[in-house]
C-alpha cells in the first residue's frame, strides 16, 4: 500500500497572507496583464469546478478535506456557471472549440444546492447549440457517486443529454474506503450507497436515456487499482449484463496530481497500466465489451496536440494545457487545488485571452512543489522524448524573458 504525507502549506499561497488584494502578492507576479489573443489551434476541454473544496470524501490522494487544505471552499455562483457557458459560445463563434466541459474538479459537483438547475443551463446549452460553427461541448458529471442515489441528481444528468462519471477505484470494500476516506473500515457502508447507484445508471445507459456512462478507475492509487482490477471489471461487467449495457468504458489514470504541493506520494512516475490494458481492453466480459483508456486521451486524443503545445506554450506543461475554473471563474493549472497560481477570469476575461494567458505562463510558485512537471516526468520512451522537448522549450522561453530558473 502506497504512503501519503501532507506537505507543509507555503508561505505564498494567496490564502495564507493578510495581503488584501492579488496584485500585491509577489506569487502571483507573473499574470500577464493585457492578455494577446491565442496562438493554439487544437480543441479544449474545461473542467468547471462546480463546487471548489467541499466533499463529502476524503480521497487520500486529494487535498480537499485535509488540514494542510488552504484553497477556497465554495459554491459556483449562478453569475459564473452563465459567464461560463457565454463564453464557450462566444468562443465557438470565434473559431476556438472547447470539445468537452467537465463539471469536476476540486470539489463534489452533486453537493451543489442548485445542481439540478444548473445541469438544465449546461442542458439548455446543448439544446440551442448553433453547430455551424463547431460542434456543441460534450457536457459530463464527474462525481464519487455517494449522491448519485438522491431523488433528481441521475435524471438532472440524463434528461440534459450530459455524460456521467462515476470515479470508483475498486470493488473491493476496504480497498475502496482507503482511496475514497482513508479509512478502509468504511468502504463497504459506502459501497452499499454507490453500487445501486451504478445499476441505476447502468439501466439508463442500457435503456438509452443516459446519454453516456464512464467510469474513472482513479483516484489513482495504482497499488489498490492493482492488486483489484480483474474483480472490480468482474463486478461492472457482470452487473452491466444483468442490465441488457452491453459496453463499458473505463478511463486509467496513468500519473498522480500532487495537488498544489499539498499531497506527496510515493509514485512520481507514470504508470500506463500496461499489463491490465492487454488482459481486459477490447474484450468481452459476460459478453459486455470493455473499452479502456488512459485519461489524457481525452485532452490530447491526436499525437499532434502535443506537437501544438510544444509549439505554442512558454512552459508546455500537459496539466496546464486545458482550462480548469474554480467556483469563482478562475482560471488555474489543474494541479493548482489552492489557487496560488490565478490565471485570469472568466467573469471579464474571454476564453481566447484566457488561453493566451496560459500560452505565456512561466514556473511559479506550485511548480515549484509539483511532481507533474513535463521536466521530471518519469515512465518510458515517449516521456522521455516528451521531457526532453518541454525542458528544450522551457530554457527557451526562460532565456528569452531574462531568467535562469524555473
Ligand atoms: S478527489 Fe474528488 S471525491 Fe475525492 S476528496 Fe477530492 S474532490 Fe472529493
Ligand atoms: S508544473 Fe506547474 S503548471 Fe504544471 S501541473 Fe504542476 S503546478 Fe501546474
């Protein structure tokens, strides 16, 4: 079983400081002030944090819910989830597609007391899409499931026409309640709560009035993942024919975000999960298909979108490459659950400027502490050419604007 231990919270973090206003704040130094257009031709994706900070999980490897936790703990406010969808409109009519909206993030999106109402604005969306542009986002919930089962929450998803996810590491009882709270004696009172929850959404999907379901195999605690997996596909495929859902899709995830410096664990590396791809992708279990694939996928699904942010990002780091909103529309890094790192918002910033903030953003502060970064990616030949082209890039940029070091 893998360890985890919590960092120390850092002295420059916007939310450790009496300094009354961002701007004064040394950490937050490097935001461009007049943003340029975007360079960036590929498609992106957005993860909205509907709710930022507030769980009713405890997962070991994320920092909402601990004590070292000093990010904000907030609703999205009914302005910003509107400015949102405005502005991926008016994006679109600009020529820049975002392919996908995630409500996810740092936080449970079901906990928000308006989820139904804004499941219908993500839905209402969809509905009058203008798609002679680019095509309509696809729209997704992400969510532990603990609240899947609550009157309106699965038909909120699946009268929108949205995407479900349901993170769910392991079928194993004391497996899954070390990932989701820490505490492996509480994994089977919260399975009790989630798997009828699945079958619900498994019907839906079979009867085809969910539009799609997938489930996250993560948080990625790859040692729990592991020693589980054949029982936990054992488990959906079989409940997944006893349904008449002939198909399941299931997303890995290969590397583990250290959450703003906030969590540390003893797997930096990159794990493809190879040995668990060739004993399970594309076959059939109970005559149910199963489709895995890793989650970077969805963000980079052409080899050529890495070309695109090798080429048009200062500092090419693969979890700044797309748009993350907290509640309040700031925009961040992925990696950046405290928000020491803001890059603009969307509430007076459009998403073209949004993105060029992120084309020219430098190593800051959470860099600093992150065991994503593109220069210390470990796991194979690919990363390797990868780390090499980044770490080419980034000395480039950093020579170009006077400084030695990320
Ligand atoms: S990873 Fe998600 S489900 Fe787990 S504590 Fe964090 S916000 Fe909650
Ligand atoms: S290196 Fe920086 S930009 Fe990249 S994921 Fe880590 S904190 Fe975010």
């Amino acid at each position: 079983m893998q360890s985890v231990t919590l960092a120390r919270r850092s002295e420059a973090s916007c939310h450790d400081c009496d300094l009354p206003a961002h701007g004064e704040c040394p950490a937050v130094a490097h935001v461009p002030v007049a943003p340029r257009r975007h360079r960036s031709t590929r498609p992106l994706a957005i993860n909205n944090s509907l709710v930022h900070g507030i769980c009713n999980c405890n997962c070991r490897l994320c920092a909402v819910n601990k004590a070292s936790y000093s990010g904000p703990q907030e609703y999205q406010p009914l302005e910003v989830t509107q400015a949102l969808i405005r502005r991926v409109i008016e994006a679109a009519q600009q020529g820049l597609r975002i392919r996908y909206i995630g409500n996810a993030g740092d936080g449970e999106p079901t906990l928000h007391p308006d989820f139904i109402g804004r499941m219908r604005l993500f839905g209402d969306m969809i509905r009058t899409w203008d798609d002679r542009q680019v095509p309509a986002p696809e729209v997704a919930v992400i969510t532990n499931g603990g609240r899947l089962h609550r009157p309106g929450i699965l038909e909120a998803i699946a009268d929108n026409g949205l995407t479900l996810i349901i993170s769910f590491p392991s079928i194993d009882p004391e497996a899954y309640g070390h990932a989701m709270m820490g505490d492996g004696a509480r994994g089977e009172a919260l399975l009790k709560q989630v798997l009828p929850a699945i079958t619900a959404a498994m019907t839906a999907a079979a009867k085809g009035s969910l539009r799609r379901l997938q489930f996250h195999i993560s948080p990625p605690e790859r040692d729990l993942i592991r020693a589980t997996f054949d029982r936990t596909v054992e488990y959906l495929s079989s409940t997944a024919a006893r349904v008449g859902l002939d198909h399941l899709e299931l997303i890995m995830f290969p590397a583990t975000a250290n959450r703003s410096g906030l969590i540390r664990n003893v797997h930096t590396g990159v794990d493809f999960y190879r040995d668990l791809f060739r004993r399970h992708n594309r076959r059939l279990h109970h005559g149910v298909r199963v489709d895995m694939k890793l989650s970077f996928q969805r963000f980079f699904p052409k080899m050529r979108e890495f070309r695109d942010l090798l080429r048009h990002y200062a500092y090419p780091c693969v979890w700044n490459g797309q748009f993350f909103f907290t509640a309040d529309g700031t925009s961040i890094c992925c990696n950046d659950q405290a928000v020491r790192m803001p890059l603009g918002n969307l509430r007076d910033t459009d998403l073209s400027q949004l993105l060029a903030i992120k084309e020219d953003f430098l190593p800051a502060v959470t860099c600093k502490g992150c065991d994503q970064a593109p220069q210390r990616m470990q796991g194979g030949r690919l990363l390797a050419l990868f780390r090499f082209l980044a770490g080419r890039k980034l000395r480039r940029s950093l020579r170009e604007q006077g400084r030695t070091e990320p």
